[in-house]
C-alpha cells in the first residue's frame, strides 16, 4: 500500500473503532454476538497493526499512572470475586476498550482522532434517522432485533426489548440504530460539541458544519431524552465558565472560581427545593424510572464489602448472582446501576473508587487548562484561543453529567473517551500540540484541530511552560 493511503486506513480504523464502541448493540441487534465479535476481533488486529506500524515511542512521564493502577486493581479483584468467571469477561472487555483507546492516542495525531469522532457521529446520526424513517413508514410498528437475546414468546413484551419503537412520524421518541434514547440523544450531544468546536475554530466547512449541527439538534430533540437535555445545560455552563475564564486572564482567576462555587452550592440548594417541581417538568416520578430502587438495592451490596468490593465486571451479567434478580423493573432486568460512581463501589469498593477518581481528575485538571490557558508558539508569543481547545473540556463533562444517571461512562464509548482524553491531555499537556488556534489555509478543507506546530530553528530557546499548575495529577 502506498505511504498516501495509510494515514487514510489509520483514519477510517480509527472511526470504526469509534463507531462500534458507540453502536455496539447496532451490531448485536443486526448480526447478533457473533457479529458483534468479528467487529470486536477489527477492534483488536486494527490495533495491533496500527502499533506495529507506527511503532509509537512510550514514554513514562506522560503515562498516566491512575490508569495502571485501575487496570491493576481490577486485575487483582479475580482474587475475591464473588464471580470469578465474569469477571475475566468483564476484564477481557475492558482491557480491549482501555487498548484501543491507547492505541489511538499512541499512534494518531489530535486531529485525527476528532475528525474520526466526528465521522463516527456523522454515521450514527444518519443511520439512524434512516433507519427510524424505515421503520416508521414501511414497518408502521415496533420493531425487535434480528438476533433477540429473549425468548420470544405470544406475550406482550415490555418496549425495553425493543431495537426501534417506530415513533419518528409522532415527534418520538426515537432510539435510532443504538437501541436506546439516552444513547442517541449523547450522541446528538457530543455531535453538537464536536461539530460547533469544529466549526467555531475554522476546522470545518461552514455549510457542512451547519448542516451537521441542525442533524445534531433536531436527533437531541426527538431523543426526548431528560438526563441528556440536563447533561447539555451542565456542559453550556462550563461552557461559559471556561469563556470567561479566558476573558479575565491568567491572573484572574480567583473571582471565577468563587463564583462556580457559589453557582455549585445554589444548584445543590433548588435541587433540595424544587425536587418535585422538576419531576413533574420532566415527566418523571419519585422513582426517577426505578433508579432510586436500583440505586437503593447497589449501596446495599457496597455496604456489605466497601473496601474492595465484590469484584470487577463492567457490565452486568445477568446469569450470576447477586445481578440475577438485582433490578429488574416492569419485565426487564436492567444490567448497570445507572450511576457510575455507585458502579464502582459496589465492584471494587473504595479503593476502586479512588483510582477512578484520580483517573477522572488528572483528565479534568488538564482538560481544563488546556482549554484556558492562552496558547504560546515555540518561542513563548502568545497565541489567539482556538474554540477546538475547548473540546476536550466538554466531551468530558457531558460524560460526568451522564455518569450520575447511567454507568456508560464505565463501558464501550465513555471508557473509551475518557481514556483517550486522559492519555492525550497528559502525554502532550506541556506543548501547544493538541489544539492550534486555526488550521492551515491550504488545508481549509480538513480537519486541523491537532497540528503540530513547526519546528523551531536551532537558535530558537526553549519554549517556556504555559500557565497553569507546575504539575498535574496522575
């Protein structure tokens, strides 16, 4: 193969890589497990070829260690597993999912990783519309999978069960090919994050980014999804926070950061008074669709082994114990706590909880100064502020603001993303390289959110670190 075309097969692996931790259940409901295990096997050889390719350099430094030490302890969890045999599954997907996130970030620049983002996005959303369309006007009824994991039987089932309810023509809502509304309208969500950082930094067309941004909105408003419409308002106030921040400058600060506080502390307080106002605006009840029973019935089972939990598994199992019989609501056994924090609690207790932490606070910290912090050439001038640099920022707090209502962020694309942020932000925090403030005129048509600055001459000093802190966490 030409050395052209290479960056062009790194580039659509990349996106396929994406795209199924995405619309895994695309690939169960239309070719079952089996097919969803030749996707995963593409997964895995892609990535072995790919390192073995690039044969990218390892350096320890910029290694996150909270990573390690979460792959560790998981590891070692096979030790007092209440279910041994899942969780070597559990561990057998997770490690897939942890090395095809490094392998991206190991060998492909920035700015092929969001424009392979955006493409998978771009997949999903037309997919499904196509596919709800169908449903909608030839299949005029829900629709199941190809390859039902449940016995089929004369009873009604519960619509859980169902690939598409085929609702596109009433306003929704829609589930699209990934099964689920909550999935779809995140992904609608992440659409309009990449698009518009995309767009607003000169990295993509004007009328396509527009067009991809209507797609992104009118898919996010037919999910008629509630925990994503409230995802998108946390990630439009970081959004502002993260702009302002940049206004008053390095020095600044102080003032910003008071007010985040006080904004955090006055949400917690009209949360507390307005708990059953909010229910009733969004059509929920007490239960919040059961979570609160899920929730109560998963701290039960943390309470019973909080140090270390009962063993790693990601993902429910459902032909084992203590997750047989652990939610099951209206018909349908539900297989994740829907909060990722009590996820990893009741699987690997407190000492699970704090890698976990350190994993998603190294990503923030960096994040946030990558996306505040003016950027400077290889000389130490200052640089105009790219929107892209933002993008990392808001990706990760749409996935924190999902993870307190469901456990994705744990599993397929929310460990992925965060992974990917995690290793990117730390192995290149200290250089301008992640996110340049405009792309190359004569590349106006590709994306170039990522592109290295050149390299200085000889004579040039070393270029100084940004502002920001002198060190970053783990």
């Amino acid at each position: 193969m030409s050395l052209a075309r290479r960056p062009a097969l790194a580039g659509a692996y990349a996106t396929f890589v994406l795209f199924t931790a995405f619309a895994g259940q695309f690939w169960r409901n239309l070719l079952g497990w089996w097919g969803f295990g030749a996707a995963v096997a593409i997964v895995v050889v892609g990535g072995i070829l790919l390192i073995a390719h690039v044969r990218p350099r390892w350096i320890w430094r910029r290694t996150p260690k909270s990573t390690l030490a979460f792959l560790l302890l998981a590891v070692l969890s096979l030790a007092w597993s209440f279910y041994p045999g899942a969780t070597a599954l559990g561990l057998a997907i997770l490690f897939v999912t942890t090395f095809a996130a490094v392998a991206l970030v190991l060998c492909l620049p920035w700015s092929r990783i969001i424009a392979s983002l955006a493409s998978a996005i771009k997949w999903i959303l037309a997919l499904s519309i196509t596919f709800e369309l169908w449903v909608a006007v030839f299949v005029r009824e829900p629709l199941l999978p190809n390859f039902p994991d449940f016995e089929v039987t004369g009873e009604k089932l519960p619509m859980a069960f169902y690939w598409s309810r085929g609702l596109l023509l009433h306003g929704g809502p829609i589930e699209g090919i990934v099964a689920s509304r909550n999935l779809l309208g995140m992904v609608s969500l992440l659409g309009l994050i990449v698009f518009g950082c995309l767009l607003a930094a000169g990295s993509m067309r004007r009328a396509p980014g527009i067009s991809w941004l209507v797609v992104s909105g009118l898919v996010f408003a037919l999910t008629r999804s509630s925990t994503i419409i409230l995802v998108a308002a946390l990630v439009a106030v970081v959004l502002v926070f993260a702009m302002w921040t940049r206004r008053v400058g390095a020095g600044h600060r102080r003032k910003v950061y008071w007010t985040a506080a006080g904004v955090v502390a006055a949400s917690v307080a009209l949360l507390l008074v307005s708990w059953n106002l909010l229910l009733q605006l969004f059509g929920k009840g007490e239960d919040l669709t059961g979570r609160t029973d899920i929730w109560a019935s998963v701290i039960d089972l943390a309470q019973q082994r909080p140090i270390a939990g009962w063993g790693y598994v990601g993902y429910w199992v459902p032909w084992v114990e203590p997750f047989k019989e652990l939610a099951v609501r209206k018909g349908v056994t539900y297989l994740q706590a829907h909060n990722a924090w009590l996820d990893i609690w009741m699987q690997l207790g407190v000492l699970g909880l704090i890698a976990f932490v350190a994993i998603v606070i190294g990503a923030l910290w960096r994040s946030w100064f990558l996306a505040v912090d003016q950027p400077r050439d290889a000389a130490g001038r200052p640089l105009p502020y790219s929107a892209a640099s933002l993008l990392p920022l808001l990706v990760l707090f749409a996935l924190l603001g999902q993870s307190l209502a469901e456990s994705r962020l744990l599993i397929e694309i929310g460990w992925l993303l965060l992974i990917a942020i995690a290793w990117a932000t730390k192995r290149r925090q200290w250089t301008n390289d992640p996110l340049p403030a405009e792309p190359r005129p004569a590349r106006s048509h590709a994306v170039a959110l990522a592109e290295p600055p050149a390299p200085a001459p000889p004579s040039a000093p070393p270029a100084p670190a940004p502002p920001g802190p002198s060190a970053s966490p783990a």
